[in-house]
C-alpha cells in the first residue's frame, strides 16, 4: 500500500514501509555495464552466470523510466580503471590470477571481445544500451567495489540535496551491496529493488538482501519493485521516445525558474517562443535601464542558435540539464569571438577561448544572451562606476543596484535572464543579488573554475552565480563545477566530509550564528528590523540559535581594504597600466587605486597580512561544525547594512562601498561559501519622496567545502519565506 502526502511517499518495505522525500531522494543503478551483462565480458570470463544479472535488465529500465518521469535525480555507476591502470590495486589485480587452481584466463587491463577488460573509454565499460543515461543525469566512474571509494559521489549527492537513496543494478553480493553499506555509513536511507538487482550467484542475492534489513535494517530497507512503480505512477507519461509536437504550441506562463522552463519544454514548448518573448522583455526594459547591458547577441543570432539546439535534443524526455535556459554573463569573463571590457575600456580585448563556467553551462544547453554592465574592473559595490553608465534597482530608479556584478543581477532581477554567470570577491555577487531580490551563490573557491575571467584580487576571486532560487543555484552549480587544472587555485584538498542527517529531529534542525549586537548596530531600524524576523523564522524552522565569536569575521573584513590585500588589484594589471591609462579610469577606481599606490605598502605588512588571515580562518572555522565535532552549521547575516540612493552613492562613493561590505568582505578572506536570500521587504517611504518597496536580503555562510548543507538550510529558509508570502 502506498501512500502520496506533499510529495512524501512511502512503500512497503523490508524490514518494515519505507518513506522517502521525492524532493530528496535519487535513484542510484550501479554498474548495469557491457563488461558485467554480456558474453565474453568480464564477469563471464570471471566465471558468473549472466542469465539472472540480464534479467535485471528489464526491471531496472521500468524502475529507471518511472524515476525519470517522477523528475527524480539520477545516478550511475561504472566500474573500470583509467588506462595505465594507475588507479587499480594490485590486490585487485592479480588476486584471482595467482589462484594455483584459477580459472581465470583474463584479468583487468587485459584485451577481451569489447575492449580491454573493465578500462575506462572502451566499449565493454560503458553501460548496456537499454540503460543509457541521459544527458541530465550523472554518471560516475568508481575504481573500486563500492561507489564512495575515490569518486566524487558523495559530494555529488549532497550537492543535490539527496537523503534517500533508491539503489539497483549488479552484482548484488558485489558492487550493490558494497555501495547500500557506504551510503548507509555516510547517513543516507536507502533502500534496494529486489527485482533490479541481481549476481552471479542466487543464493548469494538472498542473503546479501536479507542482511541488508536484518535487525530492523541494520543497513537500509529492501523493496519489491511493483510498490515503486505504483507510488510513481502520478508521474507516469503516456509518451516515450521522440515526442511528437502537439498540433498547437502550448503558452508559456512566462516564469524563468528552470524546472518550470524544462517542464514547458518537455510538454512541447519551443525555446523559439522563449526566446522572442525575452527579446520582447529586453527590448522594454532599455526604456527602464539603458545601463544593463554592455554587449548583447541579436535576436536573430540567438535564434539561429536555438535552432541548432533543438536540432541536437529532438527527444524531449533526454534533454541537457539546462536546455532552453537563457542567461547572461558579466562582461568580465570570457566568451570565444567577442570582446571583454571588464568595464575598462583601455584593458579590452576579443577573447581567443570562452571561460570555462561559460563552456560549459553552454554544453548543458543554456541560452546565452549577452554581456552585461559591472563596476569597472569588478572593484565595487555599488553598480555606479562604469563608463557604460549606472544601472539602478529593478525595484527603483533612485537606488543603487549594487556591483561590481550590477548586470547581472539586474538581468535577472528583472525577469530578462534565468541566471547569470558572474564574480564575487568581495561581495560582487551577493550585494547586487540583496538589492534586486534574486539569490546570489558564491562558491567555494575552487570549486568552480576561474580560467578564463579578469581578475580582481586573483587569490580571493571566485565565481557568483545569479539565480531566481536556491535550487537554481544548485543545478547550475552542479553543471559548472569541476576539477580544472588550468585554474591555479582550483580545490584540490577538502576537509573530511560530514555524514547526511536523513530522517528523524536531527534532519530539520540546525545551529546558526548570528553578528554580535555591536556589529549589527550598522544597520538601518528597518535592516535590523527586518534581520530580527529573519531570527525568528530561522528558529522557528528549527534553527537553534548558537553564540559565537563575531571578532575573527570582522578582524578578516578589515584585512581586505584596510590592510596590503587591496594592492592585489594593482598585481593584476599590467605592471605601467596605471600610469599610463590613469585618465582613462573612473574617477573613483582611480581614486581609490592612488590610495593604494600612496600606501607603499611593504613586504613585511603583507606577509604580517598573511599571517594573521591565517589566524582568523582558524578561529572563524572551528566555530563550524565539522565531521566529529558540533558548530553552527551556518553563519546568518544581513547581506549589506542599508540600500543607498544612487545620490548618497555618488557623494561619497569610497564610504559608502566600504560600508555596503560589511558583512561580504570577510567571505572570501576565510575561505568560506555564501548565498545571499531575499528575505521580506520595507517601505522607504520615509527616506524618500516617493514610496518605495524595497528588498531586504539575508546571507547564509558555510565554512569551506559546506556549500552542500549550506544551500540547504537556505533552500529551506528561502521555501519558508514563500510559503509565508502566498
């Protein structure tokens, strides 16, 4: 029996029903490969049985395609080694092969009918063709037995925010069983398909599926397959294959989050139809802000490329993560054919390859629009120094958008973009998200690569992503983060991960960290207000508020400007730029970068700076949580202390920007990841003569690499504002 409350379903189950979280629950198949399944692979040559583990076949596509209909995460698995085998112990190896009374006449590396045996790239490792994955969903390649050994699956799943696992695939008494155990280690309820899964031996199936839920589940649940179908079948489409179009186009309710485009999508919306209609949007709102956008793709271009697009994806049930979604990109990162400006004119050039970020949100199907408006050489927070004019609040023409990332938070803010790609150094991608109500993503740094961009302060920059939710933020994340070894400070170490919370209190509660009182006391009545309320819905969320040390935060804050970092800015010009082109700046970066010079700042600050960053990143850090040891889990803060008018801006602009970071330029000092929120909204009546309603915005921080647990609190947050808001 089934039942189906707000998305939360429940099966029956062994030891007793199993209930899971649609919104947080993945279906993982392992290893359903050539190599395990056909004649003459790997498994066969080891000696196993193929008829039950290709039996498993048909259950796990039924399992597989009412998974995707439900728009669940999926994941796969591949067992295999990389060519030189660098990645293949010789235990593994060899073991069968030095058996005296083996039977083994092959063993890894070694060539076979489909390629060299269990290598990645060869025809054998790639999943059986009834299976394939589609290009939404991701597939990791495993060394070992289980799937968390030496493979980024963990941080994957919890980069999607998964808590429950469905599992499948072969061998059971092998690869699944191994990987059930892992998943159950690291705190994720899982529980396995009785009919999609299957080994070389039946009797072995038994016991590993009855030790699985022994003892009230000592490791997880096992379920048949049919009560899985049926608790899905709300989900189920009639369809399958290629669509065929439907005779009239259904309307597009014109929202830009990306789930609901890739939902119109696959009901057969056309991106051509998206497309005019953002056009149609930009095209008005040069009316409202002339200063959103550097360079723009022609309406005609971009369609061309749609077509392209639609061409590649003809089947809307396999269509790329962000298929269809139109984005901007700020005009300091780099696009293949067409000119940088980083807002300085005299520092542009046409850029010879696309950033990495740009690359490969592209190759996921996104629709990029254009460059947009920032502070010149993203130095600045308020959206009112660049030659290409002043961009304003989507919210009101007498208030300041925001930088150095004012496009793009415009763009989005004002309904022209799904997201946009853009930076943060000092808060470039979370202020300007704060001012004009979207979500503004940093990263850790590292973890998306900063090849191809303009740098700021190069050791602090790191990509911002610009969304309308959390969730969006996520998926785009998810698409554009991975390991680049042409970005020099790419992440490379991570500290040792945390375990899931996946059922019980400890799922819903968590512990925040909140400014001292003194440091609050920046903020204007209706930001401390406002900030207030947000405590209370935290709390009542199930957040437990913790005290903490706010000294190390602000000490870290004051390094950036005050102290030697600034003279990075400098470091990341050509050595004569400034001289040379001093009366080609804005007047306040010049300003501001004479400062610097007049500093003559010395190596023995700088290395004095160092040290104490170092000191400060330890002492903000252990008041985290971390794998063996309680902490908040996240750090909340007003996203900027007040919104200026662009009139105070412009009176004193070097002020006022240091004041706007307050509570942003510590983020990157101590390495830590950060999204800023909406959160409600105040009537500026009484600062100006014309009521205005103006957003107020919150910013969660993790410590480094928490990006995961992080996003969830704030999706949770963000959902709950809402939810209050409807």
């Amino acid at each position: 029996m089934a039942s189906l409350h707000e998305n939360v379903l429940t099966i029956e189950a062994d030891p007793y029903p199993f209930t899971f979280p649609l919104r947080s629950t993945a279906l993982l198949v392992i290893d359903m490969q050539r190599d395990f399944l056909y004649p003459a692979g790997f498994g066969e040559i080891q000696g196993g049985n193929l008829e039950a583990v290709q039996a498993s076949i048909a259950p796990t596509k039924a399992l597989l395609e009412a998974c995707r209909a439900a728009g669940m995460k999926i994941f796969h698995t591949r067992e295999g080694h990389v060519p030189t085998l660098a990645d293949c112990p010789s235990s593994k190896l060899i073991r069968q092969a030095a058996s005296p009374s083996s039977q083994h006449l092959k063993v890894i590396g070694d060539k076979g009918d489909m390629g060299r045996l269990l290598v990645r790239g060869e025809y054998g490792h790639d999943i059986v063709d009834k299976l394939q994955p589609l290009p939404s969903e991701v597939v990791i390649d495993k060394p070992g037995k289980g799937s968390f050994w030496n493979t980024p699956i963990l941080h994957k799943l919890k980069g999607s925010g998964i808590t429950h696992l469905l599992i499948s695939g072969v061998t059971t008494e092998c690869c699944f069983a191994t990987t059930l155990r892992e998943a159950n280690d690291r705190g994720f309820e899982c529980v396995g398909i009785r009919e999609s899964t299957a080994g070389y031996n039946p009797a072995f199936k038994t016991a590993s599926l009855d030790m699985i839920c022994w003892s009230e589940g000592l490791f997880g649940f096992v379920a048949n397959l049919q009560p899985v179908l049926d608790v899905l079948f709300p989900w189920q489409k009639s369809s399958s294959g290629v669509n065929t179009p439907p005779q009239t186009p259904p309307a597009w309710n014109g929202k830009l989050e990306i789930p609901d485009l890739l939902a119109s999508y696959k009901n057969g919306l056309s991106p051509t139809v998206v497309v005019n209609e953002i056009f149609d949007r930009i095209e008005k709102y040069d009316t409202v802000d002339s200063a959103v956008w550097i360079k723009r793709e022609s309406r005609e271009d971009i369609l061309e490329k749609v077509a392209e697009l639609v061409a590649r994806f003809p089947d809307r049930n396999a269509l790329p993560p962000l298929f269809g979604v139109p984005f901007t990109v700020k005009d300091s990162i780099d696009v293949q054919g067409i000119e940088t400006t980083t807002a300085c004119p005299p520092l542009a050039f046409v850029a010879s390859r696309s950033a990495t970020c740009y690359k490969k949100v592209i190759e996921a199907g996104a629709i990029y629009l254009g460059k947009v408006n920032l502070d010149q050489l993203a130095t600045g927070l308020s959206g009112c120094r660049s030659p290409y004019g002043i961009t304003h609040s989507v919210f009101s023409k007498e208030y300041i958008s925001g930088g150095s990332s004012s496009g793009s938070a415009v763009s989005v803010g004002a309904n022209l973009a799904s997201f946009s790609l853009a930076t943060d150094t000092a808060g470039s991608g979370r202020v300007p998200s704060g001012f004009n109500g979207v979500v503004g993503f940093k990263p850790t740094r590292g973890l998306v690569s900063f090849d191809g961009i303009t740098p700021a302060c190069l050791s602090l920059d790191c990509i911002a992503l610009i969304a309308k939710t959390i969730e969006d933020a996520r998926n785009i994340w998810q698409v554009c983060e991975s390991f680049d070894p042409a970005d020099r400070y790419a992440r490379d170490t991570f500290p040792i991960p945390r375990h899931v919370n996946a059922i019980g209190s400890q799922r819903d509660t968590f512990r925040f960290g909140i400014p001292s009182p003194e440091a609050l006391e920046i903020c204007t009545p209706s930001y401390r207000r406002l900030f207030n309320e947000a405590v209370e819905r935290l709390q009542k969320m199930g957040g437990i508020r913790t005290p903490i040390d706010f000294g190390p935060f602000q000490k870290a804050a004051d390094l950036l400007y005050e102290g030697t970092f600034v003279s990075e800015r400098l470091a990341s010009l050509p050595d004569d730029f400034l001289e040379k082109n001093a009366q080609r700046l804005h007047p306040v970066i010049l300003e501001l970068f004479q400062q610097v010079v007049a500093r003559q700042s010395t190596a023995v600050q700088l290395f004095r700076d160092l040290q104490n960053k170092a000191l400060y990143t330890r002492q903000a850090t252990v008041q985290f949580a971390s794998a063996d040891q309680l902490g908040i889990d996240v750090l909340v803060v007003p996203t900027a202390p007040e919104h200026p008018t662009i009139k105070a801006m412009l009176v004193d602009p070097i002020k006022q920007n240091a004041k706007l970071g307050t509570f942003t330029h510590f983020g990157n000092v101590l390495d830590l990841c950060a999204v800023a929120v909406p959160s409600g909204s105040y009537s500026a009546s009484n600062e100006i003569s014309i009521p205005t309603q103006l957003p107020f915005s919150i910013t969660f921080l993790g410590s480094r690499c928490s990006d995961s647990e992080m996003l969830t609190v704030a999706s949770r947050y963000q959902r709950h504002v809402m939810g209050q808001m409807c």
